[in-house]
C-alpha cells in the first residue's frame, strides 16, 4: 500500500500543476444593457401609441437577469440632429403597459398637431448603466383623423356588403367570427367592400378605422368605429337558366339547356303553356334536360325553366321557346 501512494501522489501533482490558469485576469464585465428594438409609433386619434421591446441581452451578449428601467421620450429634433440636444429638451413618458413582451406608452398629441416629433427609448439596468438609444423614429403628426360615419353591413348574395363615408380616405376593416377576437381583415380605398369569405347563418362582427397615409410610411389612424352585427342568411335564389332550346320529335317535345353552377344548386322547373293558356309547371328536374311526352300534334307549346336551391329560392322564369308539334 505504502509504494503505491508513493506513485500516485507524484503523478496527481503533475495533473494540478498542468490544470492551472496562466495570463491576465478576465476585466470584469460592464453589464451594459443592450438597446431597445422594435420601436414604432403610430398615432390613434388623439394620442401617439409608441411600443418597442425591451432589450433581453446586455451589450456583451450575456442575459440581462435584474429588472430594468426605461426611458422614453418624445419632443421636436433639432436641425441639425444631435441626440443630447433633443434627449434634454424631450419630454419624458410615464406609466407604460406590457402584453406579450412589447411594451406600450401613449402621450397625447395636443400641442405637436403641424409638426414633425422624434420618439427614442433606452434601457437602465440596476447599476444604472445606459444603453445607447433605441434607432430614432420621426413622426408628422396630424389633426386626428374622425372615425368614418354612415358604417353599415348588408347581406348580400356575394357576401356581406359594407360601407360608410371616412372623407375620401381609406379605412382598415377589422371582422369578428364567433369567439375570436377582432382582426384587421382588409384595407380598402373607397366603399362599398364586400367580404366573400363569409357563410350564411355565421354571426359576424364588422369595425372600421380611417386612415391617412403620411410621407415615409407612416400614417395616422382615427379611433376605431362601434361595431355592426350581422348574421347573413340566404334568400337569394339561383341565376336564371340560361340556352333553353327545344326541338319537336315524333311524339315528344324535346328541351335543353345550359347547367346552372351554384354550389347549392338543387333542381329546375319545367313550366308549360298550351295553345296561349296559362303556365303550369310540368316537371322538377336535376339535370337539363326534359323530354315532354305529354303532348298532342297540331297543339302550341311554349316552356319556361326556373332553377331551385337546397333552401328553396326559386330564380326568375327564363325567356319562354315555343313549338307546334305536326
């Protein structure tokens, strides 16, 4: 046992010695946040709406573990551009709101309508060390825009029709389907807008919003419109059958046509008139085609055709073709 202590305890002693750190200390870190990304502003009516996201890494790339402050602002940038200038001048916005990561703060626009203001944020760790400014954003703002008036929705048979009156402005169209929340759905120039995506007997919710398009992109928003309910409901009945054609056979009168498409397409109807009397229908048919043996030779026969859907709504009668059998 003595000798074999006597071989490890050498050989464990050149292990340490090889493992040992040699060169300069590591400076320690400076645990500087990194900036905030994200950053947008966007006026709503008579406030500007600013969010971004907070930095999760400081400058060195490691996480940023204590919770931060942040510092946002908002005021006119001086000509030429100097970042300490407009930071000193700025006016500082307070009690910001946080959902999903992305942080929001609003300042009212009251004072800044014709002009043309800067927003920047940064982040202040517990050391209170700062980040650099988020990239600036400048913003014109404008007069708030009126949410549009005269909103309606109509059911329709291509889908359900909206419109209203934003001053030759375009809107942004928000829908509501069941549970869901509201959507942005479309953005449209000018009304009417029809939704083709809708189904008869689905409850849907409609908003509209104004906006105006401003340089670089930006544009201002009005408030959001009150919401209009609509559950469309088919009443609209099929189009018109359309080539109706006959020919006179031996001992028959022989009709065809073209196939109407409609997806809830259910049948047609054959309607009749002997020698000027009044029409009656004479048979339902899914295909078109129709073969009258019902007939007597030297008689007048004239035939009009309706088309059916699976609820019912029958389509005007089509232009009528005649035939005398000999």
């Amino acid at each position: 046992m003595r000798s074999f202590f006597a071989v490890l305890l050498p050989v464990l002693a050149m292990v340490v010695a090889g493992c040992g750190y040699e060169g300069q200390p590591l400076a320690p870190l400076a645990n500087v946040p990194g900036r905030v990304t994200g950053l947008s502003a966007t006026e709503h009516g008579s406030r500007l709406l600013v969010q971004f996201m907070p930095p999760q890494l400081t400058l060195e790339g490691f996480p940023i573990k204590s919770p931060l402050d942040l510092d946002v602002r908002i005021g006119p940038a001086p000509q030429p551009f100097n970042e300490d200038t407009w930071a000193d001048a700025a006016r500082k916005l307070t009690g910001g709101s946080t959902a999903n990561g992305v942080f929001t703060y609003e300042a009212p626009v009251t004072g800044w309508i014709g002009m043309d203001v800067t927003i920047g944020a940064r982040a202040i760790g517990q050391n209170k060390k700062e980040s650099p400014w988020s990239f600036v954003t400048m913003v014109p703002i404008v007069a708030p825009p009126q949410p549009p008036s005269d909103f309606r929705v109509e059911n329709t048979a291509a889908g359900v029709r909206l419109s209203w009156n934003s001053g030759g402005n375009p809107v942004r169209i928000y829908r509501k389907t069941g549970a869901a929340d509201f959507m942005a759905v479309a953005e449209v120039p000018q009304p009417p807008w029809t939704d083709s995506s809708t189904q008869f007997g689905q409850e849907y919710e409609y908003k509209v919003q104004t906006l105006v398009k401003l340089a670089d992109n930006h544009e201002a928003e009005s408030e959001i419109s009150p919401e209009e309910r609509i559950t469309p409901k088919d009443t609209f009945s099929p189009a018109t059958p359309s080539g109706l054609q006959i020919a006179a056979a031996p001992t028959s009168a022989e009709l065809a046509w073209n196939s109407n498409t409609e997806t809830d397409f259910a049948s047609y109807r054959v309607y009749r008139s002997v020698d000027g009397g009044p029409y009656t229908q004479v048979a339902e048919v899914q295909v078109p085609a129709y073969s009258d043996h019902d007939v007597q030779p030297g008689k007048l026969y004239r035939y009009q055709l309706t088309a059916i859907d699976r609820l019912g709504n029958e389509s005007p009668r089509s232009a009528p073709v005649e035939v005398r059998l000999q």
